[in-house]
DNA sequence: GTCTATAAATCGATAGAC
DNA sequence: GTCTATCGATTTATAGAC
C-alpha cells in the first residue's frame, strides 16, 4: 500500500513503462540479439548462453521469454519473413513498367531471396525439423505462407500487365522460392556467385 | 618365422585379403553406414559412436581411417556426388528425342538432384563451413565441379540438338543447381511439393 | 521476471592396451 | 588397425533465491 504498490495498480515502473512493456522490450531485444548470432554463426553454433549476455540478460531471461532454443529461432524467422515479404510486395507494388519491376525485384534478391545467411539459416533449421515436429509443423505452415504469397503477387502482376505464363502462379512461385534457397545456399559457400542469373531466369520463366 | 609370419610376408590374411584391402574394406563399410546415418538424421544429430557401432566397429576404428567427423561426411558427399554425376551424363547421353532426355532427367531429379534427404545433408553441412576452412574449401571445390559438369552437359546436349540458350552454359547450370538444392530444400520439409514443376522450369530456360 | 547455480546428457577426440 | 576407457568441453534445460 505505499508507493511500489500504487506503480504496480498504475501498471508503470519508474522508467514509464508498463510490466508487459518491459517484458516485451526484453523479448525484443532478446530476439535482436538472437536473429544476429543465428545469422552469423548458424543455428547450432549459437548458444542460448551467449545470445543473454550479449543482449545484457542472462540464460533465465531466455527462458523466461521463450519455450527454448527452437521457439526463439522461430521468433526471429517470423520477424524475418514479414521482413521479406513486405519489402518483395513493395517492390512490385509501385507504378512503373514491368522491366522496373525486374530491377527492383533484383536488387531486393541481392540481400533478401538469395541472402546467404539467411537461406543457411533456413536450411540449416530445417534439418532440426526432423526430430522435432514443432519444427516440422512451424516451419512447413511458414513456407507454404511464403509460396502463397509470391504465387498472389505473381497473378496480381501478371494479370495488370497482361502477360501470361508458362507454369500457373503456383507453380512458378515454388519454382521462385527453390531458386532463391538453392542460390543462397552455394552463395553462402561460393561468395564469388553471381546473383544476376537469377533475375535472368525469373525472366525467362515469364 | 612361423605361419603368421609367412601370411604377413605374403599380405594375405586369413579370409583371403590383404591389410590393405582389408582396411579398404573397414573404410567402405564406414562410409555405407554414416551416409545411412546422415542422410536420415542429419549431420549435427548423427553421432560417431552410433555410426561406428551400427557398422560393427568402435569409435576408433573411425579415427584410423579419418581425421575425424568431418571428413567422413566429405568422403560420404564424394561417393554420392559421384553417383550422382554419373547417373546425369547417362541420362542425356543416349539416343532419343530432347523430349526424351528431358523425360529421363525429370526422372533422375526425383531421387537425385531434388532429393530431399541429399540436398538437406549438403546444406546442413555448408553450415559448419562457416567454422571449418577444410570443410569451406572442400565443399567449394566439389560444387564448382558439379556446377562445371552440368554446364558441359549442357553445352553438349544444345549444341547436338541446335537450341540456343537464353542465357550461357555456365548460368543455366548454375540456376538448375540452385532450382534443384531449393527445391530439394523445400521437399525435405514439405513431402507434398510436386518434383514435375522443375522439369517444366527447365524446359522454360531452355 | 530475472538471476545464479547446477543438473544432466551428449559427443568429439585422445591415450594406451592388444 | 582396432578396442576400451576416459577426458574435456559444451550446451540445453531446470530449481530455487530474490
């Protein structure tokens, strides 16, 4: 009944922030730090360990933000592909011709579809989805989102631009989709690899 | 000097074999059981010790024969990229049609180049390159072979049958290499995906 | 909710006997 | 060259204090 308690029914602590806003914030940050280290590292090179102290907490804070170290790797996968997927809607969205299109959806290739780290992290992740069906179902529903929603973009630019194409929408979005893992993929080996074929096939296929 | 001696001078042992064939023979059936062990449970979650007890040997017996775990998995990847390579060229060596040929390697994809076990192996395992410069340059090295060895099936097939790409040997293989690491990707988490839609990609880059 | 301390298990790698 | 025994280093996950 004094002042702790007063802050507590306010709900605010003395930095002005609610209890659910702190922890949020820890989450957050938590998940910052994570999507970091996965990236650099891989994901069975990072350690619930190390990711707490870099982000200024310690292991008990992971825990207490996440079922473990599978539930935060998908945390910051969710955060990445709705990265992705609004940055790929916006740069098909604006005016222009298609060939600016291409351009633009080349240059987001560069640091997004065919991103090394990311699609090593992916794939990397992929390979715990086999003892884990968590990992399994998370990953399998993410993917299939993804695909969906290239193959939508695809018949909202297409039927605009009164193009027709080879495979359906479907088909081509998958299509997309390997390229883009598979090109990442030897890219994070052979840094050397030139991502301009991709944008030269996805031509093609259209 | 007495009968081991003479079976010593000989090289021969009981059953018939050399030391030399006999460790070959070890090495083999060390190689068979890991490539079982890590194309069904992955690279992190296969263990030496199971690997060498599942083929009837102990855990040192795979230190005589390599430098350690990582070495093994190379030596598994050598003997199934060689298969691989092989069971490609045939495909479009022989005679018939292009459409024929493509038929074969539309056939060939579904348990080679989109196999989803492989393909998952070969990624989870580019992820420890990223702390291994053996495995770095190792896997580099093999990938750009493969990568060669396409665009020179390539070449041949499109030159024998007079087509003209729209992009170069090089590229196209690149991009099939990328479509088929992807899509195989893809499968691993996703046993529904259709395999046909990468023939039908193939057939639109060429 | 966060921290400290610890449990519990795994696994790669090595040393020495045979 | 292979086996047995063990080291050593990690790391996930949990229990209890605050």
């Amino acid at each position: 009944m004094c002042g702790i308690a007063r802050r507590e029914e306010n709900e605010m602590t003395l930095d002005g922030l609610s209890r659910a806003e702190r922890q949020a914030q820890t989450r957050e940050r938590l998940i910052d730090v994570a999507r970091q280290q996965f990236l650099k590292h891989g994901y069975a090179a990072t350690s619930l360990d190390k990711v707490a102290i870099e982000a200024g907490f310690s292991k008990g804070a992971v825990y207490s933000n996440f079922a473990g170290k599978e539930e935060l790797c998908m945390a910051v996968l969710d955060e990445i592909h709705a990265e992705q997927t609004e940055a790929v809607v916006d740069a098909f969205s604006g005016p222009g011709s298609l060939e600016d299109k291409f351009k633009a959806f080349s240059t987001w290739a560069q640091t997004g579809l065919g991103n090394p780290r990311w699609t090593a992290l992916e794939v990397e992740f992929a390979a715990v989805a086999r003892h884990s069906p968590y990992v399994a179902n998370a990953l399998t529903e993410r993917h299939r989102a993804i695909a969906s929603a290239i193959a939508d973009l695809i018949r909202t630019v297409t039927e605009r631009e009164g193009v027709t194409l080879k495979q359906g929408p479907e088909d081509t979005a998958v299509v997309l989709l390997s390229m883009g893992i598979g090109l990442g993929a030897l890219r994070s080996l052979d840094s050397q690899l030139d991502v301009t074929v991709f944008a030269d096939a996805m031509r093609a296929l259209l």
